[in-house]
C-alpha cells in the first residue's frame, strides 16, 4: 500500500502544498469563476465536508497581492494558463473572513464573537494604518474595530470600509472571499435571535451591493437563505447548489477522482 500524507483537518491550502500533502487539484475552479466576468457575486452552497473552505483558501492564495504564491501551485492545473496567471495571480487585494465562529446562546453572545472575527479581520491589515492613500476618518473606524469598541452601524459598515481602504491603499479593486456566512443565521435561528442577527448581516452582506471597491465576491455556506434573503438588492449574483450547479466538479469528488483515489493508495474494487 502506497503510504501518503493525508491531510486530516487541514483546511489551509498553503500549508497543504507546502508539506506536500496528498492533494486532488481542484485549481481549474479559479479560471471557471474568472470566465464569469459579468458575475459580481457568487454563492457556493455544498453541504459540510464538502471542501468549501479548502476552496476558498486556494482563492486567496492565488489571488492575495500580499503573497507569492507561484511555489505552491506549481504542477497545478491553473499554471498551464500562463496568461490569466500573470493577470491575476497575487494581483488584487483580497479579504479572505469566516463566520463559522459567530456562535451563542443568546444575541449578545454571538454579537461579540462577530466583533471577534472583524477585529481580527482588521489586524491581518494593520499596515493600512499607515497608508498615506487612506483617509483619517477611516483609520479612525479602524482603529474602533480593532478595540471591538465600534458601534454597531460601524460594524455594519466594516468589510464596505475595509474594500474602500484596500482600494485606497492598492489603488486596485479587491476580491472579497466570505465563508460560510450562513452560520450566524442558523445559530441564531437555533437560539431565537433571529431577527437581530438578520440586521447586523444584512448590514454586513452591504458590502456586495453597488460597492466601486469590489472586483467579484464569492460567498459560500450549507444554506441558501430564502426567509428575508440577506442579498435582497445584489446586483449579477449567481447562486450556485447541489442540485443545480455549474461548479459540482470542484466541491466534493467525481466518481474519476474517487477512482484516482483509490489507485493512488493501491486499493482495489
């Protein structure tokens, strides 16, 4: 038996790559996001364990202007297209954030863990602190952000602030990487907090909305949130399932990767 290095829990796409876990490539998802250039936002809805934040930490890799990615997507799909490659990889300024945290029993509970993430948000950017491209009303938003001190309109406001600081910064529009963002929702609908958490992610989701600062945004969860939709008023939003889907082929595995699979660990059906 082939003894391979199987990344169990490890859902950072560096760290896979650059230990050299065993890895099914699913890169071709960039250039098939990227053929949509009229789609301003993508939801992805897959059911747990279905790859989602794998995914998405593969996009930020790719495209973050922070990193050089071009070592850990060596031998992948995506680098045999030399030319979208020098267009967009490590090219925009890109916000990779997860609501899986937002968590309680009660409403103020799960208000402060949201605080929690945004402020950690918020710290990955310090150095937008110092730019001199970006406004001081807007350091100062920061600044409360990052001290969870921020009132609730501000955090409302914060992924709109943190595209228009990024664009200010780069001078480049940014890709907005959301991940599973219907968490929120459904612990808040397990717990009776429903109403108020709908407010704040409504004012949060703002970001997907008319924003000159955002490029495209993708979007993912378990849930499509059909009850007082949280992306009411998205403009070119394509939302993509199970059950009806062009990007089945990147989240979970076909039946010819299952078989690669199997092979590559010398197990016979």
């Amino acid at each position: 038996m082939n003894w391979l290095k199987i990344p169990v829990g490890v859902s950072d796409f560096g760290e896979i790559r650059k230990n050299d876990y065993y890895y099914i490539d699913k890169s071709a998802l960039i250039s098939d996001l990227l053929k949509k250039a009229g789609t301003k936002v993508t939801l992805i809805t897959r059911p747990r364990r279905f790859g989602k934040t794998l995914g998405m930490s593969m996009l930020e890799h790719f495209f973050d202007i922070r990193k050089d990615s071009k070592k850990v997507f060596e031998g992948l799909e995506i680098v045999k297209q030399t030319k979208l490659c020098e267009e967009w990889m490590n090219q925009y300024p890109t916000i990779f954030v997860s609501f899986r945290q937002v968590d309680g029993l009660d409403f103020v509970g799960a208000y402060g863990m949201l605080k929690m993430v945004i402020s950690d948000l918020f710290k990955e950017h310090l150095y937008l602190l110092d730019s001199e491209n970006v406004s001081d009303f807007d350091k100062e938003i920061m600044k409360q952000l990052l001290w969870r001190k921020a009132s609730v309109i501000d955090v409302k406001g914060s992924l709109i602030l943190l595209t228009r600081m990024l664009k200010s910064h780069y001078g480049k529009q940014v890709v907005l990487l959301m991940d599973e963002y219907d968490v929120p929702m459904a612990k808040a609908n397990n717990h009776g907090y429903y109403k108020e958490m709908l407010d704040v992610m409504k004012g949060l989701m703002q970001a997907l909305k008319d924003n000159s600062a955002l490029s495209f945004a993708v979007v993912t969860g378990c849930l499509r949130i059909a009850k007082e939709s949280i992306f009411t008023g998205t403009n070119n939003f394509v939302s993509d399932t199970i059950t009806d889907s062009r990007l089945s082929e990147y989240f979970g595995f076909t039946q010819e990767e299952v078989d690669q699979i199997l092979e590559n660990f010398d197990v016979k059906t």
